[in-house]
C-alpha cells in the first residue's frame, strides 16, 4: 500500500481545501487520482493564518500513479 498526499502550499486563510475527486483503476494498472482545489467563499470573512491545504488517500502498490486536476 502506498500512502499518496497531495499539497497545494501555503495559502493565506482556512478558505482554501483540497480534496480528492475520485480514483479512476485502468487495465493498465494505473491508479489515476483526480483532485479539486477549493477556494473561500467571497462573502465569507475568514481568520488571516496560513495553512497548507493537503488530501490523502492509499493506493496499492501494484499501480502506477497519476494525478490529475479536475476541470
């Protein structure tokens, strides 16, 4: 098993997420995770702190691993 964290970075308030989509297996053992960035809601007043929005999952590892942004 193969632990698989994405991270977008620091960003300036909680407002900001990450999280994963889906994970798509092929015949061709590829695990293709497919992640969504979350940004604050305008009309919302957020703390100024800086976090790093991060997701994970868990992927055997009898796959190749891709990752793609949802569009």
């Amino acid at each position: 098993v193969v632990k698989v964290v994405l991270s977008w970075g620091e960003q300036p308030n909680p407002g900001y997420g990450l999280s994963i989509d889906r994970i798509e297996f092929t015949k061709d053992n590829e695990a293709k995770i497919y992640y969504q960035k979350h940004y604050p809601h305008p009309d919302r007043m957020y703390p100024q702190v800086i976090v790093t929005p991060t997701a994970e999952t868990f992927v055997s590892s009898d796959y190749e691993i891709s990752i793609h942004a949802v569009r």
